[in-house]
C-alpha cells in the first residue's frame, strides 16, 4: 500500500476528481492538483425566529461559507461480510432514523460541501474533559463525552424549531450530554491479518475528547454528505444527547482544501499529519497527509483506512500501522486493523 500519492502525480482524465484533488492539464502532462477554490462567499439559510443563542436555542448569526467548485462523491458502499478500500466493515446493520430532506448541496452521485449549511455554532462548552495516559502496556482514555481545546465551540443545540435547518431539512432536537468515556486499549497495538468489523456508534476518541462513529448515519447513507453538522462537522445523538463526529475535515470546507482545518489540528501539507486521536483498537487516527507529507484520500490507504510506516508514537519514532482521516468517504475507519476493546 503506497504511503502517500504525490500531489504532482500523474492523472489520466483532465477534470477528475480524486479526494480534494482535481486532475489538470500542466505543460504537457496531466496531474493532481489541490482543487480550486473561489473567493467568494454566499450566505446560506439565516435562522428564522430569533431565539437566545446559546446551549438552548438558536443563534441570529447568519451562516456563511465559502464557495468552491470541487465536488465529493456520496459514499454508497458498506458491506456486513467483507472489508475493502472505501467500504466500510460494519458487523451488523445500523437502526434509527435518518434525515430525508437535502438542498442544492447534492446533486446526483456528488455533494458539495461548500454549498451545504451548517448549524450555527457559537455555544463555548466549559465543562469538557480527556486525558489519554499510558499506564504499563495499556492506554487509558477518560472523559465526559464533551469537547475542549479547538472544538469546544459546538452548535446552538438543541435545534430552534422555528430555525429552516430544523424545518426543512433536520429535525434533531437532541441537546449535548455528558457521558462517561472509559476505555482502556494497549499502548502498542498489534495489527492483525484479518480485519474486524465495526459496531454503530463510537470507533475512537479524538484528542478534543469527542467521539467519532463510522461514515454512515442510522439509515446507512453518507452521514457527512446528508446530515445537518455544526462548524465542526459534530451533532448529538437525538436520544442520548452524545456529540460525535462523522468525519475530521472542515466543516466549513471551501475555504481552503489541506491547510486551514478547524476544531482539530490536523497538520499541514509538507509533514506527516498530526495525531488526532485514538481508535477503539488502540491505534492512532492521524490527519490527512501520509509519510510524504501529500494529502491523501482513502484510495491511497487500505482497506480499514490505514498504512504502516514510520510515525511519532509516544514520544519515539517508530514503524506502527495507524488510521488516517481523509475528506473523501468513508472519511475514518472502515474496519479494525487491531483487536477493538
């Protein structure tokens, strides 16, 4: 499995899209390139109905995004039997419901995230907790379930029934809760030939103590593309109240394509991307960039979303399969490399 495609690699088809790249014609070869983005900017979906912002209502700030002309294709694929490059792995069917309004932001077989409103998001949580310690040959991960550090700036939940998000598109009314996060995973983790298959809900940890689930919302369509997120691409679970994410890029994603993230530090291109957080099985879920420092989409990765090669693993440099997150569906895991606990 190659440890990261070059941005400069070559193409076969001017116009295709791979991940956030866009094959384009330079001198006489056709290669990837970072997908352009425009300037501008177009404001998106005002919440109708006042409300007083914060933990129990809606926000009256207009939300804005940038406008780009890349596309992603809506992930379609998932198996109950078998593991495979951009097929999630899951070991049952998930069950709830799912939302089925959308807009403009899909059209056909793609969906543009540029185009997509998301939840206003001024309500500062305070009260987040995680730690991540290593004790003999185990990690121990602890927390509430809420966010801190960059993502502790969550959406106006619950939804303002008089907000059009809510009305035309999501009726989630869940509010964030606190929850107790105690898991205990190895501290080196062993790779197994055979991967294993993922449940619904939590997969891992990231380093802001928020739970990611799989690329799949409860009626297995492409949670990212179709559900109603925040400007972190987070959203209670309606019944619970636990907040989670479906993918790690930036929500606001047409202002910039592999450099400006929000709520998690991914990294940059030129270097390996940053560790984001911990998977169920004990191994590290990294940004978007691989050993070469390129940014990758999920071809370029196995079939549960990972590589193996030399990483930063608490505090030494050592050769470890870990996960990477991507902006192209399935986004994080598609299966277990180790053994989940």
């Amino acid at each position: 499995m190659s440890e990261g495609v070059s941005a400069a690699a070559k193409c076969k088809k001017a116009g295709q899209v791979r991940g956030t790249r866009v094959c384009t014609k330079v001198g006489k070869d056709l290669v990837w390139v970072a997908a352009p983005v425009a300037t501008t900017t177009t404001t998106t979906l005002a919440p109708k109905g006042g409300g007083s912002g914060g933990a129990g209502g809606s926000s009256a700030t207009t939300t804005t995004v940038a406008k780009s002309y890349a596309s992603l294709t809506i992930g379609t694929k998932y198996s109950y039997t078998a593991a495979a490059v951009g097929q999630p792995f899951y070991c049952k069917a998930l069950s709830g419901a799912g939302e089925t309004k959308y807009g403009d932001w899909i059209s056909g077989s793609v969906w543009y995230p540029a185009r997509k409103p998301y939840w206003p998001s001024t309500t500062k949580i305070t009260t987040g907790s995680f730690s991540a310690v290593v004790s003999g040959s185990n990690r121990i991960l602890a927390g509430n379930g809420l966010p801190i550090g960059l993502g502790a700036t969550v959406g106006n939940y619950p939804f303002n029934s008089s907000n059009e998000l809510y009305s035309k598109y999501d009726p989630n009314s869940g509010s964030l809760s606190a929850y107790t996060i105690s898991k205990t995973v190895p501290a080196t983790p062993t790779a197994n030939a055979s991967p294993t298959c993922l449940p619904g809900g939590m997969l891992g940890i990231t380093n802001t103590g928020v739970a990611f689930y799989g690329a799949n919302d409860a009626v297995m369509r492409d949670a990212a593309a179709y559900e109603i997120l925040d400007s972190c691409g987070g959203h209670p679970v309606k019944a619970t109240g636990s907040y989670h994410y479906h993918s790690l890029f930036l929500a606001e994603y047409g202002r910039a394509y592999g450099n400006v993230w929000s709520c998690i530090d991914l990294g940059s291109a030129g270097a390996h991307g940053n560790l984001i957080g911990y998977a169920n099985d004990g191994f590290g879920i990294y940004g978007p960039y691989g050993a070469t420092g390129a940014l990758l989409s999920t071809a370029d990765l196995d079939e549960c979303h990972g590589d193996t090669h030399s990483i930063t693993w608490d505090g030494a440099t050592v050769s470890l399969y870990h996960y990477h997150a991507t902006a192209d569906y399935p986004y994080t895991l598609s299966c277990f490399r180790g053994t989940p606990k």
